[in-house]
C-alpha cells in the first residue's frame, strides 16, 4: 500500500479520513509515503484498526469482519509492531 492511496481512504465504520498508519519499525502517525507490505490502519476517531497484509489492506465493516482472520492476522504478525 502507497503512502498516496492512504490519502484516499475512509474508515468504512464511522467515516473518518484521518486514519493514522502503523508499519514494523515506524512510529504512529508517520505520514511520510512509503510502500507497505504489512502495517496497520488505525481510525483516530473509532480506534477501530484495518490490516494491511501483503499489500492489501483489508476495510471491511464490522458485521463482515471474521475474528478469525483478524486473530491470525494478529498472531502471525503481531509481535512486528
């Protein structure tokens, strides 16, 4: 994911644009453009967080979110942020 593309989204929960990135090795916030293959988007309104895996972030809404994916997500790369 592109640091240009970041600009573009909204969080699908609440609406929000201003959605902060987190990737292994970078502090919250970091708006400096980059190429991500594995990170976070975390909405600075709700909280809620999106991940961003293989270069594919994933913004679904809560009712279409699988927390079995998200857990996987979290225990595979967790331990990078």
């Amino acid at each position: 994911m592109s640091g240009s593309l970041l600009r573009l989204l909204a969080c699908p929960s609440c609406g929000n644009c201003d959605l902060e990135h987190l990737f292994p090795g970078d502090e919250v916030g970091d708006t400096s453009p980059q190429l991500a293959e594995v990170g976070l988007l975390i909405c600075s309104d709700c909280e809620r967080w999106y991940a961003i895996d293989g270069g594919i972030v994933c913004m679904l809404p809560d009712n279409l979110r699988v927390r079995a994916v998200d857990e996987a997500f979290i225990n595979k790369r967790g331990e990078s942020f």
